[in-house]
C-alpha cells in the first residue's frame, strides 16, 4: 500500500512540476511576471524532476541554462539513489 502512495504522490508532484514549466514558459511569451527558478528547482527536488525534464524538452524552456540543463538530470539521479537505496534496504 505504501509503494502505491508514494508512487501517487510522485506522479502528482511530476504533473504540477510540468504544469510549472508549461505555465512559465506560456508567461515568458508574453512578458508576464515569471515563476521563480527557485520554485521551479524546489519541485523538482520533492519528487518533480520526471516532470521538470519533460517540460524543459517539451517546451524548451530553460535549456539554456547550464544549471536547469544538468541540474535538473542530477536531481532525477540522486532521487533514483535514494529509491534504489530504499528498496533495497542499504
């Protein structure tokens, strides 16, 4: 029960963090106030890293940036370690 919880809870956190990215993006074309990238690194820190990687390419927004371009495959990395490491017990 507890994988299906936060297997839901990754998939929500996903959507949200490329609703963030899509929302962005759609604000950026129109030269309204931005979302924070900090806000945009935080998602994807909780869990929302899928997400943020599939809104990066999909609306290629923030590609540029060294930091979202290789930061953003990191997180994903790390939060892989962590679930690699607690499923197998380590």
């Amino acid at each position: 029960m507890a994988v299906w919880i936060i297997l839901v809870y990754f998939i929500v956190i996903s959507l949200l963090t490329f609703f963030l990215f899509w929302d962005d993006k759609r604000r950026a074309k129109k030269k309204r106030w931005r979302i924070p990238e900090k806000t945009l690194f935080v998602c994807a820190a909780i869990g929302g890293s899928v997400g943020a990687i599939a809104g990066m390419w999909i609306f290629h927004h923030k590609t540029r940036h060294w930091y979202f371009k290789y930061g953003m495959p990191a997180i994903l990395a790390a939060q892989l370690v962590i679930v690699w490491v607690a499923v197998r017990g380590i």
